[in-house]
C-alpha cells in the first residue's frame, strides 16, 4: 500500500473534518488575515452561548461558497467517546491488521520499521485530531463535543461554528460534485483529488469567518503568504494545539495527513485568485492528478499531466508485494532520508512520473525496483545524485525485512531507474526499467488559457517602500507624502514606517497597521 491517500475510510469516503491540528492552521492564518481595507473591521463575533442554527450556517456557508444549499444538512454533535466509536466504525472497510503491501512500502522504503503498525498509528493521529467529519453515505456531518440534534448544535468551544462551516461545504461539494464517486489512479492522483476537497472547504471556512463574500485578492494572499512561509509545527504551536499522536507518526504519514490542508488550501486559494470560484467549480470536472500540480499550481493549470509508467515486472522468481506511484511529495520525503530535508523538497521538484514495486523471493528477500521520469535532463541529473548518495548512505546499515542495501542508479535522458535488493540481477533489471517505452502526453491546459496573477502581500507591497528626499517623506504605494517639522531630521535607523528626530530630546514616528489592531498593537511600544 502506497503513501496513505486519504484521512480515514468509511462504507463511502469520510470528508473529515477538519482536523483539530489541521483545522488550527487555517483558523491561525484567519486571525492573521486582514480584509483587503485595513480600515474597515472585522464583524462582531457570534456569542459562543447561543445555538448554531445549522439551516442559518448552511445558508451562509452557501451564499459565501456561491453553491446553491440543494437540501437540507443534518448534523449530529457527539460526546468525545462515541464520536470516535463512530469515526472508527466508519473505517471499517480499512483492514483490521497491517497487509503485507502496507508493511512492505513503508518498510522497504524505510518511511517506518515493519513494527511501527501504520493502520494503528493513524487511527490514534485521527481519534486525536478529528474535530468533525461529513458522511457522504448519510448526508450528515458530526461534531465532536458540544451537544444537539439536526438543527441547533449547542457548541462546546468557539472552533465548533468553524468544524461546522467547514463540514457543511463538504456537504455542498457532495450535492453539486458527488464526492466519493471519482475513480482515482493511485495514491498520489488520491492524495491530490482530496486536496480539492479539503482545500476548498478550509478556505471557505476562512471567508465564513471573516463575514465577508471573497471579492479582493489580499486576504486570500495572506493565506498563500501564511502557509508557505511558515512551518507546520510553527502554525500548528501557534494554534496551541495538542499533537503528541501526530508528532510522534512517521514523517510521510504526518506530511500525507496535513497535506490536504494546508497544500490544498494554498492550492484552492491560488485558483480563486486566477478565476474566481468558478474556477474552483471547474476544478472539481479535472481534478488534479498528481501532488506535484497541487505543490505547483500553475503545472496545474498549463495541463503537465503525470507520464504515466507501467508498474514493474517482479523478476523471475520473485512475487509482487507492493506497487504505486511515489509522487512529488512522497519522493522529497524520501530523498530527505539521506540529503538535507530543503534539497529533498528541491530535488523532488521537476517529478514527471514514477511507478515503484516491492518485490521479494519467497525467502525473506525483499527488492525495490523504481522507475520515474523527470520534466528535463537537468532534474533527473539531481534526482540521480541524490538516489547515488542514498546508496551510500544505506550502505552498512542493517535494514528490516529483508531487504539488501546494494543500490544501482542508472539514468538514460530524463530517465532515471533505481533498483535495490537484487545483487548482481540488478544492473539488467535497471536497464529493463529505461527499455519500457512511456509517452510524455502534451500539455493540455484544462481551462484554457488562465495564469495565476502574481501573489500580493500587503505589508511587502505597500511598506516600508518610502523615503526621505528634500526634507519630505514620500511613499509611492502608499500615495503618501509628509514634509518633515521645523527642525526635524530623519532617523533612518528607526523599525517604524517613518521616523525623524529632534536633537536628543524628541522624537516622531508613525506606523501603518494592515490588519486589525490585537492588543499588543494597542499597546505602547518601546523604542
């Protein structure tokens, strides 16, 4: 079993909520998100006391996301134990002890010991995070905590009306898109369709909070801004939240989990910004394909399609254990095995296609065989290197398994094919992996012609861009000008918009402030 694809599993896919460490990065990056007039205030917040009507949320949830509320949305909000009975029930259809394909990819790979028990570890990630999920099978969401039944839901914390927000545009992307119905080809093309989905309902849970209908760029900017520049753990400390079970998982397993959400939601927010929701609507016909158009939106709108490879062929007398395609994401963890985790992410960029299969002998043997093409000579060069100082990195080590640690790297244009495990097989069986003939497909951009404009944040674009010039200060984005006191000279050394100084005795400085005041803000600073 590849890269876990989605959250948790049900007798139809769960659109699980938000998760509570997820849910914090999109609410984090809310309260940093100011509208796009600084001068204009954020609404009064709802009193927490009073119930959530669910018909009044649904219909603002709707009006906000623009997608007709077509019935009526039930939602059930359940103690913390029964919650996760339920959750757990829902994932029945998940196997009740680790397969030999999940222990083999995640083994071989070395993203876990063969003992870790990956199905057990996300069930505990899920019971700790899982704030609400939305039940395509019932059309109805569920809310952990709180209290209430169908129309009113008596909320416990003030993230509930949020959980809420979020699972009701789950319930509209299943009334107007059928969440659940698509046909996805492996894990990577899984992990990227729910992208979509998570993405979009995180970001529609922002514009809910904010009270606003989305019409300007500079808060969906923010969001990119926040998310790209900011590390999880960074976002997920700020939001307080408790991650042990999270921060304990394996590397891919937490990097798998919160992709959705935070990935997705800078993947929606960038297609609002290059057309709108309509463009969102759209999105849900063509999904994207591949974690690499969702790491890359705009390979995403020009149409660079995923080359598609044959899974490879178990040599003789060896069976097939586990076979999928790596993706971006999964190879930059991968690669950050054995390089610095920022060249992982950066060699894995350029990722055209891959397919892998876990092979063994029937004699406690196990082998990878990995062939993966890349979008020109000078990524696949890098991707070699690094897969090369993998092997060495490797080498002496005692692995679990089976598995041998002689590595062949053998790369043929944009080609490049690793095999480990097979001894002195290896180098004909790396060969056979760049023999197999696969078609670039040509670009075919989904919408046709539609660019992402570029990203504008607020504070880089408007501040800090004045200066002092024949006894004024002048800022041309700001459209500012302001001519100095009698007196006055300009203190350059200064961290404030615009300051000048009298002597040693005086002092003036202004600010400008374009998101709204919190109290450290309204509070005197020193300096």
């Amino acid at each position: 079993m590849a890269p876990m694809a989605r959250v948790a599993h049900g007798r139809s896919p769960l659109f699980v909520a938000t998760l509570l460490s997820l849910s914090s990065i999109a609410c984090v990056t809310a309260q940093a998100i100011a509208p796009d007039d600084p001068s204009r205030p954020l609404p009064a917040a709802r009193d927490e006391v009073l119930p959530i009507n669910i018909d009044g949320l649904a219909h603002e949830v709707a009006t906000v996301r623009r997608l007709s509320l077509q019935e009526s949305i039930h939602a059930r909000a359940l103690a913390d134990d029964p919650f996760k009975e339920r959750l757990v029930d829902n994932r029945a259809e998940a196997p009740r002890s680790e397969s030999v394909a999940t222990t083999s990819f995640w083994s071989a790979f070395l993203f876990a010991p063969s003992s870790t028990g990956i199905r057990d570890v996300s069930r505990r990630v899920v019971e700790e995070q899982v704030a609400g999920f939305y039940d395509p099978a019932e059309k109805a969401l569920f809310l952990r905590g709180g209290a209430g039944d169908g129309r009113r839901i008596f909320p416990e914390t003030d993230r509930d009306e949020r959980v809420l927000a979020h699972e009701i545009e789950h319930a509209l992307q299943d009334q107007h898109f059928g969440l659940g119905t698509r046909k996805t080809r492996g894990s990577d093309a899984s992990l990227a369709y729910r992208a979509l989905i998570e993405g979009d309902a995180s970001l529609t849970e922002i514009a809910v909070r904010l009270q606003r209908r989305p019409g300007t760029d500079h808060w969906v900017s923010r969001v990119i801004h926040e998310i790209r520049s900011t590390p999880a753990s960074e976002l997920l400390r700020r939001g307080g939240v408790k991650s042990r079970e999270l921060d304990a998982a394996p590397l891919l397993l937490q990097r798998t989990l919160l992709f959705p959400y935070r990935e997705g939601l800078a993947f929606v927010a960038d297609l609002y910004r290059a057309g709108g929701l309509k463009l969102i609507d759209r999105a849900f016909a063509e999904p994207p394909r591949s974690t690499e158009q969702v790491l890359h939106p705009d390979r995403y709108l020009a149409g660079d399609e995923p080359v598609v490879i044959p899974p490879p062929s178990p040599p003789d007398g060896w069976t097939l254990r586990a076979t999928d395609t790596m993706g971006e994401l999964a190879t930059s963890v991968l690669l950050g095995q054995c390089v610095a985790r920022e060249v992982g992410v950066k060699d894995a960029r350029g990722w055209g296609g891959d397919a892998f299969a876990v092979v063994g002998d029937g004699g406690g043997r196990q082998a990878i065989l990995w062939s993966t093409v890349w979008d020109d000579e000078e990524a696949a060069a890098r991707f070699e290197a690094d897969a090369i100082e993998r092997g060495d990195c490797l080498r002496g080590k005692t692995l679990e398994q089976g598995l041998g640690g002689d590595v062949v790297v053998r790369r043929r244009g944009r080609r490049v094919a690793y095999v480990q495990g097979l001894g002195a097989t290896a180098e004909v069986q790396a060969f056979a992996l760049l023999s197999v003939e696969v078609e670039t497909p040509p670009l075919r951009p989904p919408f046709g012609a539609i660019t992402i404009p570029p990203l504008v944040v607020p504070e880089d674009a408007f501040l800090h861009q004045g200066d002092f010039d024949h006894g004024a200060w002048e800022s041309v984005p700001l459209g500012m000008r302001m001519a100095l006191p009698e007196d006055f000279v300009p203190d350059h050394g200064s961290r404030y918009e615009a300051a000048m100084k009298h002597g040693g005795d005086a002092q003036a400085a202004f600010e400008l402030l374009m998101r709204p005041p919190t109290k450290e803000t309204d509070e005197p600073q020193p300096g």
